[in-house]
C-alpha cells in the first residue's frame, strides 16, 4: 500500500513538474498590453533565462526579440534593459561580439534612462566576465569599477564583497600589486563583517599574492586563519589550497622539512577532490625538495611521476618546469649528457610551445575576424532595412572596416614572424655560447688535466715497474705532491667555472670571521710553501664580514695558489684586513716577480690568460676569473696592483655584517 502511494506521488510530481515548466517556457505574450502588465513581461524574462541556461540559444532569440517589440509598445524600459542584458549574452554566447556590445549599450541606456543602478551594475559585471575571458584585463577592469560605484551607491555589501576579490585578481593579472592586495582586504573585511562563505577562499588569493611576491611573512600570518575557516567551512578543496600555498612559503623561506610536511598533507587533503593539478603539482615539489637536500633517487623518482601525470593532462608549463629541475638534477649528479639531453628537451617543448601560442594566436585573430566580417554583414542588411538613404554610405564605411582588419591581421602576421626569427637568433646566440663553454671545459680536460693526470700514473708506473729505486722515487715525492696539489686546484676551478657558465652559482651570505677560513688555507698550502721557501704570514686584524663563507674560501685558495705560484724562494705572502666604512678591505700582498702592467687588463677578461710560475707550473687561466664572479655575486669587487720584481697585491672588498 505504501509502495502504491509512494510511486502515485512521484508520478504526480512529475507531471506537476512538466506542466509548470511548460507554463512557465509558454508565457502568453498576448496578454501583455500596458505597464500594468510587467509581472507577465517579467515572467517572461525568467522563461528566457532558462532557456539561456540550457543552451536553447534558437528560441531564446526569438523570445527577446518578441519581447523587445513588446516593450516598445508598453514603454518599459525597465524590463527592455533586462531583455537587451540577455541578448547581449546570447550574441556573446554565439562568438558575436559586435552585436553583443551593442545589446549591452543599449540595455545600458535604458537603466540609466531610469536610474536603475541594479540593472547597470550587473550588466557591467556581465560585462567583465565577458571581457576577462576575451583577455582584455584593462577592459574588465574598467567595467568592475563602474559595477563597484553602483554597488556602494546602492550600499550592497555582498555585492561589492565579490566585486573587491575580482578585482584583486584583475590587478594581479596586471601586475598591478598595491591595487591588488588593497582589493583582496577589502573583500575580506566585508565577508568578517558580513559573517559570508568564502572568507577562507579570498584569503589563499592574498597570501598567494604575497608568497609570489617575495613578501613571505606576511603570507605566513594570514595563512592559519585561511585554513582554520576553510576547515570550518567543509571547503576541502581550498583547505587544499591552503596546505600548498603555506609549504610553497617554506620552501621559498629553504625551510624543507616544513614544506615536505605540508605538501604530503596538501596531496592527502588534495586527493579527496578533482583538483588533480594540484595533486600532481605537490608530488612535483617533493621532487623539488627532495634534489635540495640531495635525495637524488627520491628526487628522480617524485619528478618522473610528476612528469608522466604533467604530460598527461597536457599542462605544458608545468612539464617545462619539471624538464628544469630534471636538468638540474642530472648536473648535481654530475650527468652532464643526461643534463644535456634534458635541456635539449626543454627547448623543443619551449619552442613547440610558443609555436602553438602562435598559431592559436592566429587562428584566434582569423576566427574573431570572419565572425566580425559576419556580423558586419549582417547589420549591413539590417541598417539597409531600415535606413535606406544611408546604405551607400555604409558600404563604404564596411569597406574601409574591412581594409582596417584586413591591415592588422597583416601587421600582426608580420609582428609574430619578426618577434619569431628574434627569438631563433638569441636561441643561436645561447646555443654558440653553450658550445664555446663545452669546448672549453673539454679542451682543458684533455690538455691541462690529462697532463697532469699522465704524469702522476707515469710515476707511479715506474714505481710498479721498478724502473726506479724506492729512494729515487722518494726524491720526486715532492714534484707528484705538487702535481697532485696543481691537479686540485685545477679541478676545483673547472668545477667552479663549469657552474658559473650555466648559471648555477648563487651566493648564501652569512655573517663569519675570516680568521678561521685563512688559517685552513695557510695549513693546506703550508708543504707547497715551504718547499718553495715562502714565507706565509697573517697579519689580519678581527674581520667579520657578510658574505658566502664556501665562495670566500675558493678565492682565498685562488688568491693564495696564485701567490706561492708567481713566488721565488725567500719572498713572502702577507694578508692584511682594513676596516672601510661599510666594507672590509682584504689584501693579498706578495714579494713575488709581479706582473707587466701591459697584462694586467688581461687577469679577469673573459678570454682567459695564464703564465708559467716560477717553477713552470702551469694552470687555466680561470682562477682570477672566478674569483671575480664570487665576489661580485657577494656585493664586493676585487682590484690588482703590480710591477714587475716588486710582487703582487690583490685585493678584494666585501660587506661588513650587521
């Protein structure tokens, strides 16, 4: 009995459903007559607004256009800004952007003409979806602030609470930040006064807005209230969110082990939604996270699953950057053909993908341009219509429309084939540079390191051939320890100036006293001294400076390498520091043979110079190099001054600590 009662009821449902709808799509527009009548008009609207969200596009035209007669007749102008509002979505809708200006225009006139500040702010918010999804920033912009000045007009609280956040983001897009984040504040002050949803959302924007900014502490302490509400609010996905942005915050402040907390918890939190780029870019992190603290093989791993899941979803720049990081990666590793091969398939991404922009950009232009022509076309016959008089006049005015477009279609062609063959020739530029730096490392590996390399297996040969007594071999200890330390150095600089040609040197200052890095050095090159009878002495007063500890210790070494080189015995190397305004001065003074004022210039030029030391040894050329680039990554620079048999003083200047 109840099973019976239950079906009749859900048939009668139904049937109550259907009918109602029929009504309501079937609205009897005879019966409009006069202004007493706008409630059947209004019903009217509301038909035409289903049918505009079930895409019955058709019928939806012709309703409007029954309706705009109709509106004439009673003179609402009221309910003809609601139609006009409409049709400008469906021409929109139809990719007819001319005529759905216009529509909007005139809906426009005929709010104004009756002070509906409503109707004009929703159709200027209309209007900036519609142009915001065309590209045009600046253009939405200006229809969101008209749409804000009604709402205050009009004292709507909520309304502007969604005005405030698209605007935020509209600034953001236009990398106009103070505006931006003036709006996103605004809008959360309004949603905390109002008690509205979405709060939690509108925050995740601004501390997004100030983690990509550089403004990292900020970010930090609105964060836990973002995530508390979305919490509260049931909002996984921007719970989510909220987990992301605040590792992309520690990973940003080198914090690792925070961001690896927070990126697990945003891929559990993440996984129970659609929002699958956020999943994939959260394994992508760890990856990221996992090549800093040297995980290699978590790293590979975490980035090749990221990769296959990028490529997946076709998310482009995301693959580009995991292409990066697996380049990285590789030369970490020391893997420079894997390295190489990554790059290489970076740039072919890159490239196929400014391609594609282009021809999209292209076939935009063209699409935009045959539906213009179209529209064109068809307020042609219509203007022809109705005015007659004027059609010859607007002949030419559709001629001159079409030469205009026909020009920038050119123009624009032209712009993207020059802006295209630019972008080949930096990419041969970078690609010879590349080339110059391989065959440079590989010229100096097979001459430079091989020969020292060849020297040290001949002796040792010799050795375990017998071919030399154990006493002789004790009298060139000396020459293979030297070799060895030549060899050191030598491997050191390549390392460095390998770095520095593909960008990887970046500098991590801290506050140290120099005292302790020089007395290392004047214990590891102690036997290379006192074989050659130089004197090392160490004249420093208290010396604490702001600066990479590991890059100052490479240019000591140099700097004192360089000395003992250039030394004959009885000369002596002193350091000496003077305390400047904001700096400290540290100098390497030595008695050696000094240099010709005539090479000087030649020390840190890029071709790189090298001479023979005082018992030939030999070296690259590269070491004063980068010495340069170190201290210039920490904000200080280097100066020489030399005569020949009067030694050599170099001297470099860095920051004071605070």
């Amino acid at each position: 009995m109840n099973k019976t009662a239950f079906t009749f009821l859900a048939l009668f449902l139904i049937c109550f459903s259907v009918l109602s709808q029929n009504r309501l799509s079937e609205t009897d527009l005879s019966k409009i007559r006069t202004l007493k009548d706008s409630s059947l008009f209004n019903a009217a609207i509301n038909s035409l607004d289903i049918l505009i969200t079930e895409e019955q596009l058709d019928k939806a035209e012709q309703l409007t256009d029954q309706l705009i007669s109709i509106g004439n007749d009673i003179g609402y102008k009221k309910g003809l800004g609601f139609v006009f509002w409409k049709k400008g979505v469906i021409s929109n809708a139809r990719n007819r952007n001319i005529e759905s200006d216009r529509n909007f225009e005139k809906a426009t006139k005929y709010f104004e003409s009756i002070n509906n500040l409503e109707g004009l702010a929703t159709v200027c918010n209309e209007r900036f979806i519609i142009e915001q999804s065309r590209g045009d920033f600046e253009k939405g912009a200006d229809y969101l602030l008209e749409a804000k000045l009604y709402r205050e007009q009009l004292k709507d609280s909520i309304g502007l609470s969604g005005i405030y956040n698209n605007l935020a983001i509209i600034y953001k897009e236009l990398k106009n930040i103070p505006s931006a984040e003036e709006y996103y504040l605004k809008s959360i002050g309004l949603r905390k006064q109002l008690k509205l949803k979405g709060q939690g959302l509108v925050m995740n924007n601004l501390a997004l807005l100030y983690t990509e900014n550089g403004n990292l502490s900020k970010a930090e302490n609105i964060l836990p209230a973002a995530l508390k509400i979305n919490k509260a609010e049931k909002d996984i996905r921007h719970t989510a969110q909220s987990y992301s942005i605040m590792a992309k915050v520690a990973l940003y402040s080198e914090n690792y082990k925070t961001a690896k907390k927070y990126y697990d918890t945003t891929l559990c939190v993440a996984s129970q939604t659609n929002f699958k780029l956020l999943v994939i870019n959260a394994k992508q992190q760890l990856g990221i996270i996992a090549l800093q603290e040297k995980e290699y093989n978590k790293a590979e791993k975490l980035l090749t699953i990221a990769r296959e899941e990028f490529i997946k979803v076709n998310a482009i720049p995301l693959v580009l950057k995991n292409y990066q990081f697996s380049f990285k990666l590789d030369s970490a590793r020391g893997n420079l053909l894997s390295a190489i091969h990554w790059q290489k398939k970076y740039q072919k991404l890159s490239d196929k993908r400014m391609s594609d922009i282009t021809t999209k950009k292209v076939e935009k232009t063209r699409s935009r341009y045959e539906a213009e022509l179209k529209q064109l076309k068809l307020i042609e016959e219509q203007e022809a219509r109705e005015r007659k008089t004027e059609a010859k006049l607007f002949k030419f005015r559709l001629i001159s429309y079409i030469a205009i477009a026909v020009v920038l279609a050119i123009l624009t062609f032209l712009i993207l084939i020059i802006r295209t063959r630019n972008e080949r020739k930096r990419l041969i530029v970078e690609l010879d540079n590349s080339n110059k730096v391989k065959n440079k490392l590989f010229s100096i590996i097979a001459h430079d390191l091989k020969n020292e390399i060849n020297g040290l297996e001949g002796s040792l040969n010799l050795l375990k051939e017998n071919s030399i007594s154990e006493k002789e071999f004790k009298e060139i200890i000396p020459l293979l320890a030297n070799g060895t330390h030549q060899t050191s150095i030598l491997l050191h600089n390549l390392l460095n100036w390998s770095k520095s040609q593909l960008k990887e040197l970046n500098a991590n200052p801290t506050s140290f006293d120099i005292s302790e890095v020089i007395s290392n050095k004047f214990t590891f090159f102690k036997a290379k001294a006192d074989q050659k009878g130089v004197k090392l002495i160490n004249e420093l007063n208290p010396t604490v400076i702001f600066a990479d500890r590991d890059m100052f210790a490479i240019v000591a070494q140099n700097l004192i390498a360089n000395a003992i080189k250039f030394c004959n015995p009885g000369d002596s190397i002193a350091l000496l520091s003077e305390e400047k305004e904001d700096s400290y001065e540290i100098c390497f003074k030595d008695t050696g043979i000094g240099i010709d004022s005539d090479h000087i210039h030649k020390l840190f030029a890029e071709d790189t110079y090298t001479t023979a030391g005082t018992q030939n040894e030999t070296g690259t050329g590269l070491g004063l190099r980068i010495c340069k680039e170190l201290i210039e990554l920490n904000q200080g620079k280097i100066e020489v001054e030399s005569a020949p048999g009067t030694g050599s003083t170099f001297c470099i200047s860095l920051p004071k600590a605070a």
